[in-house]
C-alpha cells in the first residue's frame, strides 16, 4: 500500500509504482547520470523482481534517449556554425 511521502518539498505516495517499475526507472536514472554502483544495485533488484531482458533493455534506450537528443543538438548547434 502507498504511504504518504516528501522528498525536496515534493508530496507523493511512495508504493504507488509496481516494485519492478520502480527499480527500472532507478536503474534508468543511474545510468543517465554514470552512477556504476547505483546501476548495478537497481539492475540486480529489478531482475530479483522478474524483469526481463527485454524490459532492461527496453530500459537502458529510455535512458539513452534524452542523452542522445543533446548530443545531436549540440552537433546540430556546432555544424550550423
């Protein structure tokens, strides 16, 4: 059951995410910002929760794509002049 929560002045509900979906999106986060060991811990408790390789890596392009987006504005940005 999700339990009333604040984190930075934010009010939610933490539990209101499936226990799987929210180790992805917590992998996914780490990874967009390098953080090995967050990524690995996240990783490993979302393939305890039954994640499927192909929800990781379903995943791991979630996390890529912002990233991606930046870089190629940035060449867009340069090559432009």
């Amino acid at each position: 059951m999700a339990k009333d929560a604040e984190f930075f002045n934010v009010k939610y509900k933490e539990g209101s995410l499936d226990p799987k979906a929210a180790q992805l999106i917590l992998f996914a986060v780490n990874l967009a910002i390098g953080h090995e060991h967050g990524a690995k811990l996240h990783l490993g408790r979302a393939r305890e929760l039954g994640a499927s390789e192909d929800e990781i890596w379903e995943t791991v392009v979630y996390a890529m794509r912002p990233v991606a987006a930046n870089v190629r504005n940035f060449a867009k940005a340069i090559i432009a002049g």
